[in-house]
C-alpha cells in the first residue's frame, strides 16, 4: 500500500507547511488543513472546523515562537506510512532556531493527514518530546 510517490507528496505538503511557517504567513499554514482539524497540544485539544477558525490558533503558535526567540523551524527527522489509499501518518522532528543559530528548541510532531480532492491535508497534529517521535517502517531523511 505504501507509495513512494504518496510519501513524497505527503513530505512535500508538510515542507511546504514549515516554509509557510517560516514565514509567518497565517493564511497559507490553514490552507494546508482539513476542515476540521485538530490540535493536540500540552496545553489541551482544540478542534477548528473551518480555516477562519483555524487562524486565531495558528496566530497565537506564531506568537509563542516570537516570544521564544524563534526565528527558523528546522527538520531533524522525518517518518512516514501510509495507512491507506487516503490516509497517511506522519512523525516530525523539529529544531527552532533563535536569527544567530541557538537552538530554542527541539519538537516532536505527530500528523495524520488525509488525502482529498485538493491533496493531502492536515487533519490532527500532535505536538509532544522529540525523543517520543514516532519512527515508522518508511523512513524519509529530509535534509
């Protein structure tokens, strides 16, 4: 069932998601969502069931990471399987960066994303210790 292809598409809408973040650019990290989607977070669970719903959440990351110094978001590590034809589970590992190089901090994210009409979209992501990343049968470098 796995594909590479699917893999690669999956790892390239999560790139293209960090890139997005990265910039700060509120909009287009939403419009890599499912609607609805769900964050999961030390701080709780939200689930948002339309983009503009989306945005104060994704507004208030950006924030925090403005607050921490946080200038890029690197990858360490990726995994990826496939669990179906339209579902996909991901595990990410992620180093802030303060705009001289110190490391802020190193994150662990969990995705489940589905596949639909408009590729594959975020439907839950799971924030939690890098140490804890899921590390799945496919492995995906992404350096």
């Amino acid at each position: 069932m796995q594909s590479h292809d699917e893999a690669r598409a999956v790892i390239q809408t999560l790139r293209d998601y960090y890139a997005a973040s990265n910039k700060q650019d509120v909009q287009q990290m939403v419009s890599y969502y499912h609607e609805p989607v769900m964050f999961i977070t030390p701080r709780g669970v939200l689930t948002r069931a339309t983009h503009a719903e989306a945005i104060p959440v994704v507004t208030a990351f950006i924030e925090r990471l403005q607050s921490m110094g946080a200038a890029r978001t690197e990858w360490a590590e990726s995994h990826v399987k496939q669990l179906s034809d339209n579902l996909t589970v991901a595990g990410v590992v992620v180093v802030r960066y303060k705009a001289d190089g110190q490391e802020v901090e190193r994150v662990g994210w969990t995705y489940l994303l589905q596949k639909t009409s408009g590729g594959w979209k975020i439907v839950v992501l799971a924030a939690h210790p890098a140490d804890t990343v899921l590390r799945l049968e496919h492995v995906t470098m992404s350096r």
